[in-house]
C-alpha cells in the first residue's frame, strides 16, 4: 500500500476478536509507534460480529490508524469499508470480485486477495488486485479456534507468488509468521508480512514490531 505516495505497507495486522476490541486499538497504536509511517496497516476481520457492531469497530479503528498514520482495510465487506472511510478491502473466498469491490469503494481502493494457492495467486494479479496474501506459509492456527489448525505451505509458496506477479501487485506472506521467519519471507521475495497473534497475543508487541522492522528492512 503506499501512503503519501512514496510508502508501501510492510506489517498488515489482521485483527482477531477473541482479544477483545480495546486491546486490539492498544496494540495498533503500540506497534505503529514502533514502525515508519506508512508501514502498518490493520485489517478488520470479524466474520461473527453483528452489522452494526462491525461499522461501529470499524469506525474506531479509522480514528485509531489515522491517529498513528497506518491503513485500514476491511475483510470481505466493501460497504462497511466505503462508509468509515477506510483505505481498501480484503477479499477472502467468495467474498466478491476486485472489480466489485472498488465499484463500491471506489477506483483508488486497495484491494488485497487470500491466495491458498498460485492459481489464486494468479488470479488476483489478472483482475488488478493491489497485493496477494500466500498463505499459510508456515503452519498456523486461524484466526477462530473452532477451526481447525492448517499445515504450512512453505517458503516456496512465496517464492512461486513472486515470480507469477512480477513487480505487478505486492506479495505478503501470513499464517504462522513471526520475527523469527518474517526475514526469511522477505528473502523468499515477500514485500511484507502479515500477522495476527504474534502481535496480538504477545506481552511485548512494541519488541515484536520492532524486530519486524528490522527484518523487512532488507528489501527496499
């Protein structure tokens, strides 16, 4: 994602509600201040949560990333995301077309795709899409402890996302990232990575943030 023009989104922190809504803004506002402008972006993903609620959160969360200079992005919903404002829109499975998503939120949205696989890789960068997620490239847990844990895809996921793409779309690395691999998703050819419970449910998410950066550093 580039802010002010220059600055593309590096950590993309896609929430989780079992942490509860305050201490998901706490850890926003922590880990941003830990990284460049324009780094951190926040995905608000929630699939349980009732409508109205969910516009509510969103709303929160659109006071809280302008206040440190991060992005917003919303999961799976392009109407919630027009309406606070936020900077684009995640699409998982089923959730609708790139195209549609920026019929509804507009040309300049940032769109981002779930790629499970390369055909998704594929097809995300075909329609335009602004970044694909590989994932899970390490195994992980979702996000819902009801579902069940998913083995790992490999390094080499990322590595076959980026030559598909080329320099046409950003490819993030998400499912079981960490500090310890985040380097290693970079070298695959990763431009970023993105995380739910290592920040969320660590005690030191400023010490995480920073180690991330350090990390993705090394691609420019």
């Amino acid at each position: 994602m580039v802010v002010n023009g220059t600055i593309r989104t590096r950590v993309i922190l896609v929430t989780d509600p079992a942490f509860g809504d305050d201490a998901i803004v706490r850890c926003v506002e922590t880990v941003a201040g830990e990284l460049p402008a324009g780094w951190l972006c926040v995905q608000l993903r929630d699939k349980r949560r009732a409508l109205v609620s969910l516009r509510v959160f969103a709303s929160r969360l659109r006071v809280a990333t302008r206040a440190v200079g991060a992005a917003l992005v919303i999961n799976g919903n392009p109407l919630v995301a027009r309406d606070v404002g936020a900077d684009g829109v995640h699409l998982g499975g089923g959730a609708g077309t790139v195209d549609d998503a920026r019929a509804v939120c507009g040309s300049t949205a940032w769109i981002s795709v779930a790629a499970h696989s390369n055909a998704a890789v594929q097809r995300g960068a075909d329609e335009g899409a602004n970044a694909v997620l590989v994932c899970p490239v390490f195994p992980s847990r979702p996000p819902s402890h009801l579902e069940p844990a998913k083995n790992g895809r490999g390094l080499d996921a990322v590595r076959a996302a980026r030559t598909l793409v080329g320099e046409r779309c950003a490819v993030y690395a998400l499912g079981g990232v960490t500090e310890e691999n985040a380097a290693a998703c970079v070298a695959a050819g990763a431009d970023g990575v993105a995380l739910i419970r290592a920040l969320l449910a660590s005690p030191e998410p400023a010490r995480v943030a920073r180690a991330l950066h350090d990390a993705l550093a090394q691609r420019r």
